[in-house]
C-alpha cells in the first residue's frame, strides 16, 4: 500500500475528507464560522475566499458552492447578524410592554450588548452603507427589518406634542448615533473590562441614555 501524502495525513488528524463538510450540508456553516475569526484577525476586508476556505478545511474551490464571491460570503454574515440583531431587539423589546420609552431605552441596549458579544457580525453588518444591502435582497430586508424595527419602538414612545415639535430625523440619528458610538467603543475596547461584563456595560448604557433623556 502506498504511504499517505503529508496532505492526507493531516486530513485524517483533522477527520475529514476533501468534500466531506459540503457532502453533509455543514459548508456554509463551517465559512461563515472561518469568516467570522477571519474578521476578528483582520478586519472585514483583510481577507479572502482562499483563507475562509483553509481555515474551513475545505479546497479552494468548496465555497464556490454556496457563494460566488467574497461579496457574497460578507453578506451572507451581514444578513445573519441583522436577523440575529433583530432577534435580540425584539426579545428586549417583548420585555417591556408597560411603557413604549422604557422599551426604546431597552433596545438601545440591547444594541450595544449585541455588538459587544458579536463583534465581527457588527463590523461587516456596519462596515458598508445601508445602499448597497440592495443588491442582495435577502440582507436588504433583514436590514429593513431590524431597522423598522428600532424607528417603530422610538415613534412610538413620542407624546403627541413630542411627535408633533420633535424632528424626526434627528430623534432617529441621533438615538442611533448614540448607542452606535458606545457599540464600537466597547468592540474597539476602548470601554475596557467593561465591555466584557454584560451588568456593568447595560448599566454604563442606560446612564449614557438617562444624560440624553427627555424625562
């Protein structure tokens, strides 16, 4: 029998064969996870099909099943995150039924909470302008949705008068610039041990928030 090849040998330490994640249906999985790290490493842009699909174990040529380019791989990690997002928004959301401003409140930092436990979801959701979601429909209305979501939850915590005499893009902007500022110092770890504990980031959000608070 013929000796195995070094490539063989570390196909069999590693227990899988050339194909066989795509053959089960776990590719996808397997780059968008090797993305993810990918972008932890080297940021949304510093890296390539070829080393999505290395770090995956798979060949060069496996990711072209499930995605035609790189392009195609960061939006499908986009699309995920903002459904993931979303998932997150409405769960804050659902937790305050009482009062429409305490679940505005909540959703912002349920916002930063999300980008501090997923950091490379967050870069490359946020990474592009919402103008070229467009061009792939599925993350385009993921995107919307999340979106919709957050501006129904803030419109409706306005006062008639509120509504009446507050503009309403500069309550959009500047709610989302708000809670979107503390959400890269925390990924960029400029909030420093805070960012890693869950109580001490919602209680640094939530007085941030209370400074720019209407009541």
């Amino acid at each position: 029998m013929a000796r195995a090849t070094k490539r063989q040998r570390r196909r069999q330490q590693r227990g899988r064969k050339p194909g066989a994640t795509y053959h089960h249906g776990d590719l996808r999985r397997a780059l968008l996870d090797a993305t993810l790290e990918l972008v932890a490493q080297r940021g949304p842009e510093g890296f390539t099909l070829r080393a999505a699909a290395k770090l995956a174990g798979v060949s060069d040529a496996a990711p072209y099943h499930h995605f035609a380019d790189k392009d195609a791989l960061l939006a499908a990690v986009a699309e995920e995150g903002f459904n993931k997002l979303y998932d997150e928004l409405d769960r804050a959301g659902r937790a305050h039924p009482e009062s429409p401003r305490e679940r505005a409140r909540a959703l912002g930092v349920a916002y930063v909470l999300f980008a501090a436990k997923n950091p490379s979801h967050f870069r490359v959701m946020m990474t592009r302008p919402l103008k070229e979601h467009a061009h792939n429909l599925k993350l385009a209305r993921a995107a919307a949705t999340a979106f919709q979501y957050v501006r129904d939850a803030l419109l409706g915590a306005l006062s008639a008068e509120e509504a009446a005499r507050l503009p309403t893009e500069q309550l959009i902007f500047g709610s989302w610039g708000l809670v979107h500022g503390l959400s890269y110092l925390a990924i960029d770890g400029q909030l420093g041990r805070i960012a890693k504990d869950r109580v001490r980031l919602e209680e640094l959000v939530r007085g941030v928030m209370k400074l720019f608070s209407r009541d």
